[in-house]
C-alpha cells in the first residue's frame, strides 16, 4: 500500500535539505511548531492543506511542484508494487499441487506405442 503522507514527507524533506535549510529554520518561517513538522516529514502526522501552504511558502517552493513531486513518487511506488504482484502471479502459476501431477490441458504427450 502506498502511503501518501509518507511520501508527502520524503518530498518535503528533500525539498528542506537540498535548500540546505534546518527543521527549526523552517518551522520558524512556517510559524508550525518543529516537532509537527518533524512528524509530517516522518509521515507521522497528516498534514492539514492549510499547514502545507504555509510549509511551502516558508521553502519557497510552490503547492503544485510539492504535490507534483508526490504524485511522481506514488507512481512509480504503484508501478514497483505491480511488477512485485506480477512476479508473484507467475511464479504461484508454476507451482502445481501434488494431485495435479498429471499432464495439464494443452500439455504434449509422448506415447512408446
């Protein structure tokens, strides 16, 4: 499952570091107080729309590149979690119970007639 308040976090996070910037620098700017703006990057703690503005008005960094940001990270975690449900599929396909030992449908057969 996918967890959007997680990768919300990651991306803020990120965003934080690459400006070289401190939590308590940040939190500062935003008026949030720190440690609510430590569990939103954690993905701990949902953020509220309004708190998200004012996080992205104190990074400088506009609503729309933030979330555009996440949704990229939501698909690419949806697309890794179908390869991993796909290469799960193909491999139960191959596993047969012993009762289904015999030849399957579509199966070829030789005979020594």
């Amino acid at each position: 499952m996918v967890i959007f308040r997680r990768l919300l976090g990651e991306v803020l996070r990120d965003q934080r570091m690459r400006q070289g910037r401190t939590l308590r620098q940040v939190s500062g700017d935003a008026r949030v107080s720190l440690g609510y703006i430590s569990e939103i990057e954690r993905g701990q703690k949902e953020a509220s729309s309004e708190l998200l503005a004012s996080i992205c008005a104190a990074l400088d960094v506009p609503l729309s590149e933030i979330l555009s940001e996440v949704s990229d990270a939501v698909a690419l975690e949806e697309a890794a979690l179908a390869m991993q449900l796909e290469d799960v599929a193909v491999d139960t396909t191959s596993l047969r119970s012993p009762r289904d030992a015999g030849p399957r449908a579509g199966d070829v057969v030789a005979s020594a007639a």
